[in-house]
C-alpha cells in the first residue's frame, strides 16, 4: 500500500472511530433505567433532555436503545419497589437524582448508576470525592448549598424589610443538614427571623403550609435538591400566592410555576449532559473513574406576573441581571 493511501486509510479509520455512532457495538442494543420521584407529566422535559443528550451520541431509543422509566408521583414510600422493578429488567446502566441513587447504591455495588442532579455525592455518601468516585456513581452535581443562601440575598435586595423567612427543606437531601447551619449565620447576619420546615412529601408540605398561616413569614425559600418539592412546585407556588408570600427556588422550572424568582443551575442542562456520563460507560469506562461534574449554567429568572400580584416593585438593577423575565 503507497504511503498516500495509507495516510488515506489511516484518516478515514480515525474518523469512524470517532464517530459515536460507530464507537457503539454494531447490532447490539444497551438497556438504561431511570427512576424519577416526581410525575411523569412533571418529568418529561428532563427525560427529553437526557434522551436527546444520547441520541447526540449514537444511542438512540427504538434503535439501539432501550430506555425503561418508572415514576413514583412525588411518593417517596414506592421508591424502593420502583428501583426493583426497574433493576429487574438488568440494565446496563441507572440513572437518577440523590435521593434515588441512594436507593439503588443499597441495592446494587455493580451496575453503574448516573446521577442526573445531586446536591452534594460526597456528603450523600455516594462518592469518595468528586475528582474519582471510586464505587459506581458518577454524573452531575450542583453543589447548591451556596445556591439557596443568594437566592436569600435577592429576596432581601428585592424585599428590604425582610424580616422573617421560611425555608422548605426535604430531609431526605443529606447536604441540606449543613445548608441549615449556613442559612442561619446567613440570616442572622442579615438581622433576618428563620424557620425551617422539613418536608418529605405531599402531606407533610400540606401541614408546613397550615404553620404558616400561623407564623406568616415574609418569604420562602425552597432550599432545592428534592425531587419531591420540584414535583410539588405549583402547589407550593399557588400556596405562597395564597398567603401572598414571595417564593424563591433554583431551577427556572418553579419561576414558570409562579415563585417570584429562581436562580440556580439549569436542570435541563445537567439531564442533558449526565447523558454524556452513562454514554462513556456504555462505551465501556467505569463510573469509579468518571470525576462528577459540577454545574456550570446558573440563570436568574424573575416572574413579573408574581411580582405584581404580590404589588412587589422589582429594581431596575435585578431586572437587568436577569437572565429571563416572566411578563
């Protein structure tokens, strides 16, 4: 063979090789379980978002793909059975947030599970360090304790007699145990009152409610990182409507649900690139050595709809900053 057409042949070879397309095993079809907390009506953007992610790829549902989904409908009780339905079809890889991956790290130390949003691995006890997880977790992380303490900082620029604040916190969310003691230096400094209410699911955000009523704070915060509080969104956003209390949270999702504001990293972006994540182990890398990736995007939204049913008067500088505005 001349050296041209080696060169040729050499090109062309990389080339395929790169592909992601051609780096999936011809013929063969890979299986992906996701387990989703929250409503498949609230779920579905992501779980496009993921799909979309690996179809960028070269894994395609319907092609060589297989994609098994369950939905707990924002009851935390059937997430164990949901993991062993899903993990009874043998897929090659799991996905789901915190609070689901650590269900399904007690039940299996082998297939490779793909965090699509977490709060903190390492303190949920899913990962040695974000760097080399070392067991098999891997994917994405927001890291949003810090988050949730400027989503604080905006309330009291848009609210400046901002006395009192309620924060929504789901216990189940392992990082948000130290977001507590950093809302409270965080407030006190702020010469501001703070609750917390710690809420599992849907009843036990029905009786945080009922105590507001009581205590009536001058905003809410929802501290993120629950799947269960995301799914609840409009009922948290038509109950702060109610008490006409401005509510703040992190993805872009709960402003659109009514909250006067969110700022936080997007969740469609970290589904689309856990994507990346279970494609790589697909190919054949081990989550032990895939580093967890931490969000990058991080939008402010502000709900003008809100602001004016609350007669809340937004400043010019925060309008300005925002990355979207809800007229």
């Amino acid at each position: 063979m001349s050296q041209v057409r080696r060169r040729r042949f050499l090109i062309a070879t990389g080339l395929l090789l790169a592909s992601p397309l051609a780096c999936a095993q011809a013929g063969r079809t890979y299986r992906i379980g996701s387990v989703y907390l929250a409503a498949s009506s609230t779920t579905k953007p992501y779980e496009e978002a993921f799909l979309g992610g690996l179809r960028e790829l070269g894994f395609e549902r319907g092609r060589n793909l297989v994609y098994d989904v369950r939905n707990c409908d924002g009851d935390p009780a059937r997430l164990p059975a949901a993991v062993d339905e899903i993990m009874a079809l043998k897929p090659n890889v799991l996905v789901g947030i915190e609070h689901v991956a650590q269900v399904m790290r007690q039940k299996t130390a082998i297939t490779p599970i793909v965090l699509t949003v977490s709060t903190d691995p390492v303190i949920a006890g899913l990962a040695t360090t974000l760097a080399r997880p070392g067991g098999n977790v891997t994917g994405m992380a927001s890291l949003n304790v810090p988050i949730a303490i400027k989503q604080l900082e905006l309330l009291k620029e848009l609210l400046p007699h901002l006395k009192t604040v309620a924060f929504l916190l789901d216990p189940n969310v392992p990082a948000l145990a130290r977001f507590e003691e950093q809302a409270q230096e965080a407030t006190k400094a702020m010469r501001i009152k703070s609750s917390f209410y710690k809420v599992k699911d849907h009843e036990g955000l029905a009786k945080a409610f009922v105590a507001m009523e009581q205590d009536r704070p001058d905003a809410i915060v929802n501290a993120g990182g629950s799947g269960t509080l995301f799914g609840e969104r409009h009922f948290i956003a038509g109950n702060a409507r109610r008490l006409r209390v401005p509510c703040t949270g992190g993805d872009a999702a709960v402003a659109e649900a009514g909250y006067l504001l969110s700022y936080g990293a997007s969740l469609y972006e970290m589904f689309r690139r856990a994507a990346s994540h279970a494609a790589r182990i697909l190919h054949g890398a081990k989550a032990a050595e895939l580093p967890i990736e931490q969000a990058s995007k991080f939008a402010l939204v502000l709900n003008m709809r809100t602001a004016k049913a609350l007669n809340i008067s937004v400043p010019q500088a925060i309008l300005l900053r925002a990355d979207r505005v809800i007229e």
